[in-house]
C-alpha cells in the first residue's frame, strides 16, 4: 500500500495558460490540468500522505521570489487537494537549471525529505511526474514511479523543464 504520493507539479498537476510561456511566474498564469482534482479525491487522505517536489528554476534564474514560487505551490496543491495541504507537503528547488545543487531533480532529496517527514518508506512511496528527471529521481531515491499520463488517464503531455 502507498503511504506517501508526492507529485512534479509543472506538467503534472498543473500548466501554463500563457502562450508560449513554459511555466508559471505569477499568479493567473496557470490552471489545474482537467481530471487532477478528480483523481485526487479518489484518495483517502486521511491514510496517506501528499506531497509536491517540484524544480522551481525560476526563482534561481531570477523571474520569480522564493516566496512567489511557493505560494504557486501551495495554492496549486489547495486546488488540487480542495484544501490546503499539510504542513511540510511542499519541498522545492529554488536553484538555477545547471547550478549542480543538492536539491534539484533528478538527484533525490527532496523525495528523501518528503519520506522522512510523513514517515513514509522507500516501498510505501510513490512519486508521480511527467519527465524523465522526475523517474530518475524516483529510481535514485527508491521510491516507485508512475508516469502523470497513467495515474490521471491522459495522453502524454508535453511539459515544463523549468
């Protein structure tokens, strides 16, 4: 049985609505992707854990705050959820693409953070994402991995490489 879901967020819960923007930088420029509130409410949250780990590069390549990218986080996983989510749900990587931080998928850390705080196991996890950075991490942490597509039934997306 899962314990612990932790879920990419940019192409896997939700996307862009800017044309030709990859990822969201402020608020109103996203959307939930159709079917993730669905699928979520399938699940008994009071039995298992939810969790985001998400690269958020943007805050290191200086288009958003830390704070900003949070909060688009935490609001993004309200939606998702239909209530806020618990404390110590979100871990993200503030740092630039290419800066060889601790953090940044596909290295583990944040999944390992997650694991540690919900008192989740390697087996009782699942990370849930859309790139293959996201399933290396998965493989380096230990934890399972299923594509975004198969866990909320949709074709393959294209997705963020924030």
């Amino acid at each position: 049985p899962i314990k612990l879901y932790v879920f990419d967020a940019d192409g896997t819960l939700r996307r862009t609505t800017v044309p030709g923007q990859p990822c969201p930088n402020k608020p109103g420029e996203w959307e939930l992707i159709p079917g993730v509130r669905e699928r979520l409410a399938r699940i008994d949250w009071t039995r298992a854990g939810f969790g985001v780990a998400s690269n958020q590069g943007g805050v290191g390549t200086g288009y958003m705050s830390h704070e900003a990218a949070y909060q688009l986080l935490f609001d993004m996983a309200a939606a998702a959820l239909g209530s806020a989510p618990p404390a110590g749900s979100i871990e993200m990587c503030p740092h630039a693409p290419y800066s060889n931080c601790p953090c940044r998928k596909p290295k583990p850390l944040m999944l390992r953070r997650l694991m540690r705080r919900f008192r989740a196991s390697k087996g009782e996890t699942l990370f849930v994402g859309d790139m293959e950075r996201d399933e290396e991490a998965a493989r380096r942490a230990g934890t399972h991995f299923t594509w975004a597509h198969d866990f909320f039934g949709w074709p393959e997306q294209p997705s963020c490489d924030s």
